[in-house]
C-alpha cells in the first residue's frame, strides 16, 4: 500500500489520495504531517470494526427495497420509557418490510435547534436513551446518523474551552478580528453573522452561520478535520451505514468569497470519501445542500470521489407547483434533466423533513410569479415563510414552514378528506417513482397535519412540522379504519412495497420521461440491467384525464396485446390502440407487463 512516502512537488500526483487532499488544504509540510495522524487514526478503526461492519465494495448495496423514514429520537413516545427504545419497538412492530433504514435525526446532547446545536458529538442525549436504544433500532434496520460539522453549541467543551484561552481550542474556531469586508458571504439565515463572546485575552467576534449558539469550526486548522474523521468513524463503529452531511455547503470560510460551495470544502468531502473507501466502503455520505439544483449536484463530484447521495432539494418545491396548478409540465422538463454521472451515484428524493420547504432550488427552474404563488399559498393554508439575507441587504423568502399535507390541502377548507388523501399520495407517489432513494419523513407516512400550537410554545417556524406524538395515541388512531392515519399510512405501504418488488426502482437505474399531456406526469423506469420495466403515470388533476400509451413500444413485442398489470393493486389493463387508459382525479398507475 502506497504510504506516500514519495518525497517532492512533482510525486504528489502519485501519491495517495489522502496525501493529496490534505496537501491541496494545508501545504505539503502540514498536509504530510496531518497525513501521519490520518493513517494511525484509520488504522486504529480498521482494526475496530468487523468484516461486516467495513462492508465490501462502496456503493453497491442500495437496491430498491431501500427506502429510509426520517424522525426525531423521541418522535413516538411512552411515559416512563428511553424514547429511542419505544421508536425501536414502534418501527420493529409497524415498519418492517415498509422501510429499509431509519435516519436518525441528531440525537447527542444539545442546546437549540431542535438538536441541530451539539454539545457532545460522542454521547447520546441522556433524555433520548443510550447507544444500547440506537443499536436496538440497528438490529432491524439500517441507520442515517447525522454529522452537524459546520458549527457546533457554544455550551460544547470545545468552544467553552476556546473561551477560557485553552491553547488546544485556541483555533478550533473563527475569530475575525477588524472589519474585513464580509459582504460576499452567502448567508441561510437573517441573522448577524458574527457573534462577540468574552475570553480572557479580550472581546473577540466568532463566525456563526446559522445562530449565535451554533459556532462554525474552522477546517482551516487540520487537527479540527483530522477530530472531525475521528468522530465519523465513531458513528461508524457504532452502526452508521449512512452519515448525513448537513449544511456542508458552508463550511470552509475565506474571507473576501462567498464562502459556499468552495474547492477546498469539495475537497474535505473528497477526503471524506477516500478515507470511509478504505476504512468501511459500504458507509455512504449524502450531503444536506439546500441550494439552487446545479450547486446541489455538484456534491456528486466525479461520480466515484464525493457523495454517493445528494438531496434532491428541487422535488419538494415542484411536486407541490404540479398540484397547485394541476400541471406537470415544469416538473416533467426538470425531471427529464436528471441523470447521474456514474453507476454509484444516486438521489436522495423527499418531499418533507424537519426543515421547511426551501425555495432557492426552485428558482431558475420555476419562473418568480410561481414562487410567489407557493408562498402565497403556503400562507393562506396557515404557514409560515422564512426570510434570508441577500447581498444588497434585502431579504427574500427562502423556506416554506408548513407541513406537506396541509401545504397541499387547505386545513381550514371544507374539501373532502378523501380527495386531501388522494392528492397527497398522489405527490408521494411521484417521488417514489423518479430515480433514487426515497427519504420519508415520519409525519408524512403517518398522515399528520401541521402544528400551529407548537409554534406559538417555541417561537420557531419549523416547529410546525415537529410535533412529538404519543404511541398509544398514535396507534390508536392506525387501527381505526375511518381515520385520517390510517388512510394515509396503508396507502403510502402499498406503494412502498410494490416498488420494492422490481428491480426497474433500483435507485441506479434508469429513466425516462414520456409525454402524456399537461396533467399526466409519465416516467418509463428500468432496471440497470434493462430487464425490468415500469411505466408510471400520475394524474396531477383534480378531474380524469386520458393518456394514449404505446405499450408495444415501451414493453415490446411480447406486449402486443397491450396488456398490462398495475403493480399497486394488481389490476389488469388493456391499453393502446382505441383503449386510452382513463386516469381518475390523482389516480396513480405503475405498469408492467
């Protein structure tokens, strides 16, 4: 094995990987040593970790029976009990066979933010469980965990031992001193980005992106990256198959730049990458970009050197156009530009998380009259809208804070529960189908509406899509066959498990966008071999619509008949020639031979 050892300017091209990456962040000096401390650090994990944990070859386990649900620790609770281990017991005994893996949301020590401010990067939150709970959910399904590296609590050790002058800490963190010109930045949040904290050798202003808890690390300092790996390979070791990237976009700062999506942090996910391609090849990055859609796949790299996965932060955004206007067109020309630029490459699709609804994805694809019509809506159906900092000093909308049932359906409105029922599966249903893997978060499989209660307790925007529910209350609810709950949980396991049935959803296939008029959205989907097929058609209308499908030219000869098999409810079509298939208000079809 290569130690990189060759000695040089000129040899770096020939060394490794690791060597280089770190050499292109720090120099050749700092880059070699920081490389000796990255070598003993993965060595010591291999040694760590089984066979099984290590995996064999990176990126080639996602089928498509994956599918991953997105919750909070203490999502379903039972007074009495560790959260984790009643979330373990409700997935074991309800998700099984619906969902592969489980993404925990951040579940260590915290301050604000509903987690997304962590105090101990190590530990789990007391008020959660133990890594016992985590590896109980493990025994069953796979785990997302979450790596929140751009910033992290002011109340930390880290950053408390920064404020006392601790040489170690001295710069771990980014302290601005004078009054450089930081207008270029890119800012998430209208919020100050520098902080003032008290130290004994003086004031000093701290970069803090996203909230004055939330202090950002500074990578420039490699013992920062090389503590930051160390606790990548943690989660790994204690059961991580995904690790989440979030808010990556941001993190290396330099002044006088955007300082957003910046060669240097392209090369820390690189490094990333090569490191887990050694140590643990089956462990998978996906990175949390929330940001216009050609910056988004840029995280894709070279198709083998960074994620595996990026968020298909675009989706969310124009699923919900498509039904606003009852017209899939803007979605169907988006949807026909997404390719993958390698065999181990692939999206990560979603509607609904913890966050909001972003905006800036949206735009360039969608004209500003139809985001302003988003918002409009989002506000008239009892949302809220967040706003972020632009350059000139303007702010302009950038997250819908509403839950995806209600952004679809009006609460306060008077339609029936069934056709609110039909359109959001219908939106769920379209997300399933694209190319990818899909991301579920808990409140959509379980039917719930937004929670305006919540907002007026926390203050915050995005609490409106995290209320924490009760088991026996929300178990109640999925056993009775006239709840809202229960409609929305059978429909969306159907669909779940239909897809994972055929192999033509493997998240590295292929697709194909087919033109079926303005209101019917129509994917062909194959398989990476070309064997399995679907052809998936989704009314994006509240009245029927008719689609004339050439079934013979999709499926070939041996459809001649134009017969074909709805793979969710098994029902049999004859279609093309003079039988157009006719498709009700949000009807979905996904057909085979």
């Amino acid at each position: 094995m290569d130690t990189g050892a060759i000695p040089g300017n000129q040899a770096m091209t020939h060394q490794s990987p690791l060597l280089h990456h770190l050499a292109f962040l720090y120099g050749e000096d700092a880059g070699r040593a920081a490389f000796h401390r990255l070598r003993a650090l993965m060595d010591r994990y291999r040694a760590q970790l089984s066979p099984s944990g290590r995996g064999a070859e990176g990126g080639s386990g996602l089928s498509e029976r994956d599918s991953l649900l997105i919750t909070y620790g203490d999502q379903v609770q039972t007074p009495g009990m560790p959260p984790l281990g009643v979330l373990a017991e409700f997935c074991k005994t309800h998700l099984a066979g619906v969902v592969s893996g489980i993404h925990l949301l951040p579940f260590y020590p915290w301050t604000t933010d509903d987690g997304f401010s962590v105090k101990d990067y190590r530990a789990v939150d007391l008020a959660l469980g133990g890594w016992a709970d985590v590896a109980s959910i493990g025994r069953n399904f796979q785990l997302m965990f979450d790596g929140v590296i751009n910033h992290i609590s002011s109340q930390s050790a880290w950053f408390q031992a920064f404020l006392r002058d601790d040489p170690r800490f001295r710069n771990y963190f980014i302290i601005v001193g004078g009054s450089p010109d930081l207008s270029q930045v890119v800012r998430p949040r209208a919020l100050p980005l520098l902080a003032k904290f008290k130290t004994p050798s003086g004031e000093k202003a701290v970069w803090t992106t996203f909230s004055e808890d939330q202090i950002d690390l500074n990578f420039a300092n490699p013992d920062v990256l090389l503590e930051i790996i160390d606790i990548l390979l943690f989660y790994v070791s204690h059961g991580a198959q995904f690790i989440r990237l979030d808010a990556i976009a941001y993190l290396w700062k330099e002044i006088g730049t955007p300082c957003i999506h910046l060669p240097q942090t392209h090369r820390v996910i690189q490094l990333f990458r090569a490191v887990l391609d050694e140590v643990a090849p089956s462990v998978m990055l996906i990175t949390e970009t929330n940001v216009p859609h050609t910056d988004n796949i840029s995280y894709f790299g070279d198709g083998h050197n960074e994620a595996q996965l990026v968020y298909n932060f675009a989706l969310p955004p124009l699923i919900l156009h498509t039904f606003r206007t009852g017209n899939a067109r803007a979605l169907s020309k988006w949807a026909g530009t997404l390719t993958l630029s390698s065999d181990r490459v692939t999206y990560f699709n979603f509607l609904a998380s913890h966050d909001g609804i972003g905006l800036n994805p949206a735009r360039g694809i969608l004209p500003q009259p139809d985001i302003d019509a988003l918002v409009q809506q989002t506000l008239a159906h009892g949302g809220l809208i967040a706003y972020k900092q632009n350059p000139d000093g303007a702010q302009s909308p950038y997250e819908m804070n509403i839950n995806y049932f209600d952004a679809l359906s009006d609460p306060g409105g008077d339609e029936p529960i069934e056709i609110q029922v039909d359109r959001f599966t219908a939106a769920q249903a379209i997300m399933l189908s694209l190319v990818g893997v899909p991301g579920i978060y808990f409140h959509s499989l379980f039917g719930s509406r937004g929670w305006p209660e919540g907002v007026q307790q926390t203050g915050r925007n995005r609490t409106i899509n995290r209320q924490k529910l009760t088991r026996a209350d929300l178990e109640r609810e999925l056993a009775d066959p006239a709840s809202r709950r229960y409609a929305v949980f059978n429909r969306y396991a159907q669909l779940l498990k239909a897809r994972s049935a055929l192999p033509a959803f493997h998240p590295y296939g292929n697709q194909q966008i087919i033109e079926c008029g303005d209101s019917i959205f129509t994917v062909l989907r194959v398989s990476p071999g070309g064997a399995g097929r679907a052809l998936c058609l989704q009314n994006v209308a509240g009245r029927p619509q008719s689609a004339s499908v050439d079934f013979e030219k999709i499926f070939g000869p041996a459809s001649k008949d134009g017969r074909a098999r709805d793979l969710i409810t098994g029902k049999r079509f004859i279609v093309g020639g003079k039988n157009p298939l006719r498709l009700r208000p949000y009807q979905t079809l996904w057909l085979s031979r």
